[in-house]
C-alpha cells in the first residue's frame, strides 16, 4: 500500500529584512509542530540557513509544491 504524506511547510513574508524569530521557534521545536523546514520570503538573496531557505519575494510564485 503506497501511503501520500503530506508536509506542512510555513512561509513567512518579510517587508523589511529582519529576524524570523516565530519560524525559528517552529522549526526548533520539531516534536511539538511537526515541521522539519520553513520558507522566508523578503528583501533576501537565495540562501539556505540549517533548514530555513531565504528567497526574495519576486519568487513567491514559484512556490507551488516543494
């Protein structure tokens, strides 16, 4: 039996750049929400900090499954 899980992933949009303090929170307490990354989308280059990816908001559209 082939079993679909699905994944929940938050994204968090930033108009100034900043901390991300309310994902950082989700994603340390992994036993508690279940989420093993996260998206943020601001005035950001592409990067990739441990399980947090940081885009620039003109690539939101491009997230349509990850």
């Amino acid at each position: 039996m082939l079993v679909s899980l699905k994944k929940c992933v938050p994204v968090e949009c930033k108009a100034t750049t900043g901390n991300a303090k309310s994902v950082r929170t989700v994603l340390y307490n992994h036993e508690k929400y279940h989420v093993d990354y996260a998206i943020k989308l601001g005035d950001y280059n592409i990067g990739r900090k441990d399980n947090l990816l940081t885009l620039p908001i003109y690539m939101a559209f491009l997230l349509t499954e990850v």
